[in-house]
C-alpha cells in the first residue's frame, strides 16, 4: 500500500472577498507541482460564497464535475436549459463533454453557502453533456458508507464517465469498518468533512486527506460525529 497525507493547513487557500476557497489541487492562481491531482481525481475545492453571489456563466468541456453542497442553496443555470436549486443534502452531477455554459448563484441573500465541488477527468471524451441531481436521502445510511456516484446509470445512484465511486458516510457513534476498493488498479482519496478518523495508521481531522493506492481494501475508525467523504478513482 501507498498513501500519502494531506493536512487542511497545507491547501491553496483564496479569498476574493465573495468567494473565500480551499482548493486540494492546484486551481486557478494555486499551483503546487506535488497537488496536481489524485489519480483522476482533479479538482477538490471547498468553497464559501457569499449571500447572494456566484460565478458568472462560464464554459466547461471533458470534465465530469459533482457539486455536493454542505450548507445553504446554491442556485444553477445551464446552457441545455436546466434551471434549479440544489440544496444541503442534494448532490449535482454534470458531465461537461462536448462543452456547456453554467453559472452557480447563492440562491440566499443572508447566508452563505458552503460547498464542496470536484472535478473528475472522464475516461471518454466529447460526450454528449448531460446534468442530473439527486437528493442524499435516497441513500443515506447513518454509521455506515453509502455510494451516492458510480459509473453505472442503472445503479441508482448518480453516475459519471469514469470508473470511480464515491462514498459519503455520517456518523453519530465511533465506528470501525472496511472499505473494498470496486476496481484493482484505482485508489480512493478520503476526504474528512467533519470529525475525527484514523485511515490505517494516520489520524484525521476537520478537512484532512489521505490518498490509498496499490491496495485492495483498507480500514477506517471514525469518532462520534463525523462525516467523510471517499473518492475512488482510476490513480494511473
């Protein structure tokens, strides 16, 4: 097994007064040679926006993106014509493909919302663009892991162009469980949105990442109160 530990301290950090951003990888005016990408991971960003702001319409081609917000509403528009809210507890997928305009709004005008958006790379290219959101209740399953994305639209889940799966789990008591990766060759990024965790050795806290590979399963102990996110993905 290979791993490799990513601190909350050591993200590019932005603020633009609007917008104050984490970003995993490097992003826009962060560029850190060692934080390219996980895999087919590229782009993990925690975002904060504030009351009433977002981003402009803006274009997008070949990228799977899944917005998985945490607090608030964030307010989406496309070029195919898909208007919308997605709230906490909804998660969006977009895949870009052959290229789409969007914009994302806070649909509130006195909170903030809070964020997470991730860039997938797809494993085929110039797909026809295509949007879907679904609500986490659909899957939820309190101190357990759930899937909520996969590669397979019969799956009921959400789904990409990509062999990955993601996994969300909340916990309300501390909990020891293994994960099976899905795909040998793929590693799995575990992301710590809330809590506390110990990923084979290294221990986790609020916004920690550790990236597995060369491995087929691997174990987690979470504390009360905690919730993370993994992201398994092809890593060559």
């Amino acid at each position: 097994m290979k791993k490799v530990f990513h601190a909350s301290s050591t993200r590019g950090e932005a603020d633009h007064g609007w917008l104050h951003a984490k970003h995993s990888f490097s992003f826009a005016n962060y560029f850190n040679p060692e934080r390219i990408q996980f895999g087919a991971l590229r782009v993990l960003n925690d975002d904060i926006i504030a009351p009433g702001m977002g981003f402009g319409t803006h274009p997008h081609n070949n990228m799977e993106i899944i917005t998985i917000p945490l607090v608030g509403a964030l307010e989406h528009k496309d070029s195919m014509d898909n208007i919308g809210v997605i709230e906490a507890d909804e998660i969006q997928v977009m895949s870009a493909g052959t290229g789409i305009y969007h914009s994302e709004y806070n649909k509130n005008k006195d909170q903030s919302v809070h964020l997470l958006q991730l860039w997938v790379l797809p494993n085929q290219q110039n797909v026809t663009p295509r949007y879907d959101q679904k609500s986490i209740k659909e899957f939820k399953k309190i101190n357990s892991l759930y899937a909520v994305v996969s590669p397979d639209p019969e799956g009921g889940t959400l789904w990409i162009h990509q062999d990955a799966w993601f996994h969300l789990g909340d916990f309300n008591q501390q909990t020891t469980l293994n994960y099976s990766l899905n795909k040998k060759g793929n590693g799995v990024y575990a992301f710590l949105i809330e809590g506390l965790a110990e990923i084979e050795g290294e221990r986790l806290e609020k916004r920690d990442a550790i990236g597995l590979w060369e491995t087929n399963s691997f174990s987690i102990t979470v504390e009360k109160n905690t919730r993370i996110l993994l992201i398994e993905v092809p890593k060559d």
